[in-house]
C-alpha cells in the first residue's frame, strides 16, 4: 500500500489565529494538507520577532516574524499569509492586514512557498477568496467547494461554543479534538464580572497580557470576552456621532461589544487591553473612556509592549478588582467592620 | 529611620493591627488598635534588600514595643513588595498601594475626593467619592513624574533633596523647565544655568515641571475634586505641594501622617479582613528580625521563556515563597 505523504502548510500562532485558526485549519486539512503551527508565544520567539521588525511597529506584528521564524524550524512546504483587507461592509481592516504578505515577502527570504488568501467582503464574496487560495495549491474547484463549506461549518461551531460561554482556549481544545456537537453546560456565577475586551491577539496569548486571565480568575472574577457575546450585536454598524461613523474593521467589533455591554446591568467593570503603537486602538480607547465616565462603569485600559513590567499590570489589576469588591461589598459589609469616620481630634 | 507616632507601651490595651509598607525606596510600619488610633509609626529608607529592611523595622518593635507582641490580631502588607513581605512575615493579607492609601485617607481626610500620590518610583492618582474609590491611575512608561525624577536633578544639582523645598520657596523668577523625560530636562537645566539663572529659580522650575508632567501624564483627562490629599515620600517637598496648589488653584492637604498613610492603610485593611473573615492571624511574631531568610534564585531551562525564577528559603531549608515562573509550575 502507498501511504501518501501530506504536505505541510505552516500558520503562525498570532494575530488573526486568534479569530480564524478553525476556518483555516478545516478549510487546509479537507484540501488534504497538514496544518502545522507554531509553538505558543515565548521569549524566543518576542526576541526574534523583535529582530526582524521594525521597531515602531506593534508587538503583535513583531511576534508574527518571531512565530515564522519558529515555524521555518518544523520544516514545512507551505507557509500561510493571509490578506485580511475588509471582514465587513462598510469597514477596512488595519493597513498592516493589508499588506501583511507583502510586508513579509519584502522582509524575509527564506520563506516557502506562501500561500495567500484575500479577503475583501466589499468587493468579493468569501467563497471566492477561498477559490483564490485552493487554485494556489492546485486543487479542483469541487475539492476547494466542499472544503470550504466545512471550514464555515467548523467556524460556526467554534463560534457558538464561545457564545455558549467557554474561554477561547477550550473550544480551541474541542476543535482540535474535533468533538462534534458539544454542549457547554451553562455556568454559574455570582460574584464579580468583568468583560476584558481587545484584539483576539491581545486577549488570547497569554504571554502578550502577562496571564492576565490566570490572575482574574485567581481572584474570583467571571471574565467575559467579545467573543462570548451574542452574534446578532455585531451586525449593525455602530455610530459614534451622526456624522461620523467608524472606518477600522477590528475596532468596530470592539464598539460594538463595548456598546453591549454598557447596557448590561450585571457588568461591574471593563478592561480594554491594547498595544503600543496602535492607532485605531487608541482612538477607540478615548471614545470607550468617555462613555465609561458618563456611565459611571470602573474601566481602566491597559497598554501592552515588550517592555512592559509585569508588576506594574498586576498592581493595576489587583486594585482595579479590589475597587469593584470594596464597592460592591460596601454596601453589604457588617457595621463594626466598615471603616467609620474618626473622632473630630484624628483629623488633620 | 523617622519615628512618626509612638505611645507608652504601658498605655496599650486591647487588640492591635500591623501595616507593613515596603515600597521601592523606603519601608514603613504602622500599628493601630480597634478603634483605628495610630499607636506607632516609623519610616526608613531601604537599604539593599526589602528583607533585610523589615527585619531592621522588626528589630525597633521589638525593643521598643516588645509587651504588645502577643495583642497583634492582624497584619497586612503593601507597597511594590507586599508579596515577599507577606510570606516573610506570615502577614493575612496583601493588598496594592492604591486600596492602602485610598482606605487611610478617607479616614483621616473626611469626604476627601482627590488623593495624589507621588512615591519613588511610581506615581498615583485615586478618585473616591462617599470613600469609595471610584477611578485611579498609574504612571505608565515614563518616570518622570516620581521622587526618582527629583532624587536625580537634585544629585545633578549637588543640593540635598530634603533642601528642595526650603531653596524653591526662595525663587523669584518663573523659569520653566521641560519635564517630558529626565533627560531633557537636564539637558534643559544645564541650558537654564548656563543662561544664569539661580539655582533656586531652577529648583522651583523642576518641581513644576514634576507637577506639569505628573498631571499630564498620570491625571490625563480625570477631574481632580477637592479636597485634594497629598500622599507618599514627595509630599515632603514643600516645593512640589506649592507648585500643586498653584497649578490646581486650591488647597492641597498634607496630612501629618502623609509618609506611612500606606501602612496605616494596610493595618486597616488586615482589621478589616481579620474580622470580617473572623480567622487567627499567621503572624510569625517580631522574632521575624532574627530569622534567617536567604533569597535565591534560577533560570528555568524547561521551555524558551528561561524565566528567572525566585525563592525565599528560611533557615531551616524551608521555602516560603517562590515565583517569577510564567507557566506556574514553580509558584508557591
């Protein structure tokens, strides 16, 4: 018996990994490739990528370099780039989505082969990028159909199971274990809630947030993320003021979640995780500040480089958790315990 | 080491709370008793290591206060190094600078709005309202709004920090000073002698560029209520508490207690915790100064991240704390 020997399609485990690995991973493994990726991110790969970029750039694009770099050790015949130009109408996806190919074609040249995917919802519809990517690795346009069809199916799945309420990482886990058709079970809480809400990238790699998650949950705390939100929310195109409506794809599924959530009466607190350097996100952070404020809602925005300190975002944490705790337990709190205003002498 | 409060160890009844505030230049020490007076307070620059440093605080207890060991019902920590100060001490809890400062202050301060809170190397805002915190902020990734900044210029200088205050009262001249980074602004201070100016001019024109970047940076778009507290090492310096006042116009309070406002914070917020939770405290006892604790460390060689990791070992072998792992396998 001949035992077909697959080839090896390399992704890297950043930026929109972070979104669409499920798509990518059925889409490739139904057109008969083995999907490879690279290790979780670590100092190796930050040092690497650090090398490789240029130095104003933000640390998820740096850590992309350094992921390449990593898979170029596992040996593959193909190397996935992906252009991500519009992912809804009406919105344009970060410049450096645009021409990440390029950007990486220009920098590197001991690449194999990259296989590209343009997606650009204001001009082509989905399956037509799809095409696009199957004819580059020479298969029939029926191969590349029934492909396609499955990666959405998988995406879709993926998806509700995080509307369903699990983390990123477990229904990662059920999609790698291709366990089909499973049922979270709903999970209580009853204590405090806090939506961390960013870039998938930033959100999901904990080496990036410093274990942001790890720590919230270390100090009891429902942590809710953009992706566990109802999908219907982001299908209407938010508006900021009636003359001016959002231009950045990634952002305004941020709005849009923040917005949800804003309305929330259970919500006790937002985090807004960005990047150094990043612009979109920056003009954002500032609308999402003001609306805080006006709501009377505990947000705080914690900006993320290589050169973060990790005592610096852990003290920010832990106070910001323990304000929302003080807050709510003061009104609860025995007498006797309360901190009581001092006699008129103690006063300075 | 500056003795802030102290009261006859004979006066001492009933049960007692200890603060400890380990921050990343100085140590302080607080103890209060149920009814939230102060009983003692010191203040120490540290020397060398953090350990060292609270065993030296726990040494001056203990020959001063040694009678009222055993009413110790409680003990928290804070400040940078709140975590190892815990697990040395065997404190019951270790809350960050911002709950301490927040919780003393609105007690000392009634209704008190705004606290600012300028330390060695990081620098605070805190909002409250009804003493609840509603909003703080942190310096980011500039020092320049911190003690460190003027520890600096005033080395350059060649004045004593502790003089800053008296020299900047003697300006008679406006002299501005960019305080965006520590090193433009010597490059700047070189330029302002170099012109003439008199040091006391210069002196005054670094604590508002301190000010200036403070309220840039850390307060950016937050509304600063009064009454407004100003806490933490900086808040000695006249000079600074001047150039708030006239940069906010109004009064800023510096409270007597303003150097262990963090300690004290944190024994609140140990007797909070002790009786609301109801527990026996871990407390090792002032013996602490004489046990022996040796810090080290090692590179992990199990993954790529090659994390250096720490840990505290007592004397007899024991380790009582352990971290700096990022996948947690080492933490204790």
């Amino acid at each position: 018996m001949v035992v077909e020997i697959k080839k090896k399609i390399g992704i890297p485990r950043s930026l929109l990994y972070y979104k669409y690995f499920p798509l990518w991973k059925t889409f490739f493994e139904e057109l008969g490739l083995e999907v490879v990726v690279s290790d979780k991110s670590n100092s190796k790969i930050v040092e690497i990528g650090g090398r490789y970029a240029i130095d104003e750039i933000c640390i998820p694009l740096k850590l992309y370099y350094g992921h390449l770099v990593n898979l170029l050790e596992k040996d593959i015949d193909y190397i996935f780039v992906p252009r991500y130009i519009s992912t809804t109408f009406g919105t344009y996806m970060c410049p450096k989505f645009l021409g990440l190919p390029d950007l990486i074609r220009g920098t590197m040249d001991n690449l194999p082969p990259i296989i590209e995917m343009d997606v650009d919802l204001r001009k082509k519809p989905k399956y037509a990028s799809a095409i696009q990517t199957g004819r580059q690795l020479h298969r029939s346009l029926r191969q590349i159909r029934k492909a396609y069809e499955k990666a959405i199916k998988t995406y879709h799945y993926f998806r509700n199971l995080m509307v369903k309420g699990l983390t990123f990482q477990q229904a990662m886990n059920i999609i790698n274990k291709n366990i089909e058709n499973f049922e979270p079970k709903p999970r209580k809480h009853n204590g405090v809630k806090i939506a961390v809400i960013g870039h998938g990238y930033n959100i999901h790699d904990p080496f990036i947030n410093m274990n942001l998650f790890k720590k919230l949950r270390s100090m009891k705390v429902q942590v809710v993320t953009l992706e566990n939100l109802p999908l219907e929310i982001f299908k209407k195109q938010t508006i900021i003021t009636n003359t001016l409506k959002n231009y950045w794809g990634n952002e305004e599924e941020i709005l849009s979640a923040v917005n949800y959530l804003f309305q929330d009466k259970t919500l006790d607190g937002l985090i807004f995780i960005c990047s150094f350097c990043c612009g979109p996100d920056s003009l954002i952070d500032e609308l999402i500040t003001r609306d805080a404020k006006k709501l009377n809602i505990p947000y705080i925005s914690l900006v993320l480089d290589e050169h973060s300190g990790q005592a610096g975002v852990i003290t920010r944490i832990e106070a910001f958790v323990d304000m929302i705790i003080r807050k709510k337990r003061g009104q609860k709190i025995t007498k006797e315990v309360l901190i009581q205003t001092p006699p008129s002498q103690f006063q300075g | 080491m500056v003795l802030v409060e102290t009261k006859v160890p004979s006066d001492i009844e009933g049960d007692l709370y200890l603060g400890i505030d380990v921050g990343s230049v100085s140590t302080k020490f607080a103890i209060i008793n149920d009814n939230m007076e102060l009983i003692y307070a010191t203040w120490a620059r540290s020397q060398g290591s953090p350990i060292k440093s609270v065993q030296k605080g726990f040494e001056e207890m203990k020959n001063s206060l040694d009678s009222i060991e055993s009413q110790i019902r409680g003990v928290g920590t804070t400040g940078s190094a709140r975590y190892l100060t815990k697990a040395l001490v065997g404190a019951d809890i270790a809350k960050t600078e911002i709950i301490a400062h927040a919780v003393a202050a609105s007690y000392y301060i009634p209704g008190v709005r705004t606290i600012l809170e300028i330390g060695g190397q990081d620098s605070k805002v805190i909002l409250l309202k009804d003493g609840i915190i509603t909003d703080f902020a942190m310096n980011t990734i500039c020092a320049a709004g911190t003690g460190s900044f003027l520890d600096h210029q005033a080395h350059r200088l060649g004045v004593p920090i502790e003089k800053f205050g008296e020299l900047a009262a003697k300006s008679t001249v406006d002299v501005v000073i960019a305080g965006r980074c520590t090193v433009f602004a010597e490059s700047d201070m070189i330029h302002k002698q170099q012109m003439g100016h008199s040091k006391e001019d210069i002196i005054k024109g670094l604590c508002e560029a301190l000010v200036r970047n403070y309220l840039n940076n850390v307060c950016k778009g937050k509304k600063l209520e009064p009454p407004i507290t100003f806490q933490g090492g900086v808040a000695a310096n006249s000079g600074i508490r001047r150039a708030f006042e006239k940069e906010l116009g109004c009064e800023i309070i510096v409270h007597k207690y303003f150097l262990t406002m963090g300690a004290i914070g944190a024994a609140m917020l140990a007797r909070e915790h002790v009786l609301h939770e109801d527990i026996k405290t871990n407390f090792r006892g002032f013996r602490v100064s004489d046990m022996k604790f040796i810090p080290k460390a090692f590179n992990c060689k199990d993954c790529p991240n090659q994390c250096e990791v720490t840990y505290v070992e007592k004397g007899d072998g024991e380790i009582i704390a352990r971290w700096g792992d990022r996948c947690g396998k080492w933490s204790l």
